[in-house]
C-alpha cells in the first residue's frame, strides 16, 4: 500500500474493487494500489453492499454482472451513502442501455472490458466536464443497430414481447438477436 497517494486521488484515497472474477480484481487491487488508492475487494453484491455501509469509498469499479446480482444495485447503495463517490461500471457486456442505465444511477463512468488500470485511473480521475476523445474505430451499422434493440428492450424492463411490439418485430426474431453476441 502507497502511503502517500497521488495529488490528483485527493485526500481520500479508498477505493472499492467489485467483481466475480477473483483474478481479475486481485490483479487490478495491486495495480491500484501501487498506483497510490487504498483498496478493498468484494467478489458479489453482498459483500459490496456490507463493504460500502461499513465504509463508503470515496471511488469504486464495480462489475455490472456478478453472479448473486446486479452491480447497478451496489451503485445505488454506494451512491446514497456518499455522493461524492466516483463510480466506475465496468463489464463484459458492453451495451449503450446498460452504460445510459448506470450514469443515471449514478455512476461517473462506464468501461468495457478488457479494461485495464490505467483505463480505470483515466475514468475515476477524468474531469466531469470533459468528453473523452473520439473514437478510433466508430461502431459499424450493424452494431448500432444492436445498441438500438439493446436499449429499446432496457426501457421495456426487459420484456421481450413489449421490446417487439414497439420494435415492430417478431418476438421470436427478437430473442434471436439478443441471444447472439453482439457484433464487432
């Protein structure tokens, strides 16, 4: 552990690391650590939820999907607890729904992963008012056409029937593509 963390984490260097996959977390625990943030790990949304009311960090990454839940949960707890938190949602499943869904809980900023710690640093210590840059690759037809349905069935709470319905597509065709993963 860094005893004296970087000028730019600010006096409160706790850091909450959310995810399933012990691997992962433990590794970019190290990273954060060596890069000056006081870290704790939980591997589901129960210990996340016991970690942030025993002490709110003052930043957390934490997974959309873990196995007992959904980490969008762990955002809400943490972000009524402490408002200033910086909120990082990390996940596998990279959709435009999800990302609106998690800044509109509260989160700072949405990372798909592989993401890796220097990622993460730029997303918790980002400026709020700056965009970030353009993208190297922009997303190809197909794909914001997926970002499309994926939202659509998010504001649908996930109702496969009431996403065709206002898609004005099959409801079988719709299962289809949101079985598939989603395209490059």
């Amino acid at each position: 552990m860094s005893e004296d963390p970087s000028p730019r984490i600010g006096a409160d260097p706790s850091l909450l690391l959310v995810d399933d996959d012990e691997v992962f977390v433990t590794r970019l625990a190290r990273a954060m650590e060596r890069r000056g943030f006081r870290t704790r790990v939980a591997t589901s949304v129960a210990a996340a939820r016991d970690e942030v009311a025993l002490a709110p960090p003052a930043y957390a990454v934490i997974d959309l999907r873990l196995e007992d839940g959904n980490g969008l949960d762990v955002v809400d707890v943490l972000r009524a607890l402490r408002a200033d938190a910086r909120i990082v949602v990390l996940t596998g499943y990279g959709a435009i729904a999800t990302a609106v869904a998690a800044v509109k809980m509260g989160a700072t900023d949405y990372l798909s992963k592989p993401a890796d710690a220097d990622d993460v640093m730029r997303a918790l210590l980002a400026d709020p008012g700056m965009l970030p840059p353009p993208p190297e690759n922009p997303m190809s037809a197909d794909r914001v056409r997926w970002e499309h349905i994926q939202r659509v069935y998010e504001q649908c709470d996930r109702n496969v029937s009431e996403t065709a319905r206002r898609l004005h597509m099959h409801r079988r065709t719709l299962q289809r593509i949101l079985a598939k993963r989603s395209p490059k």
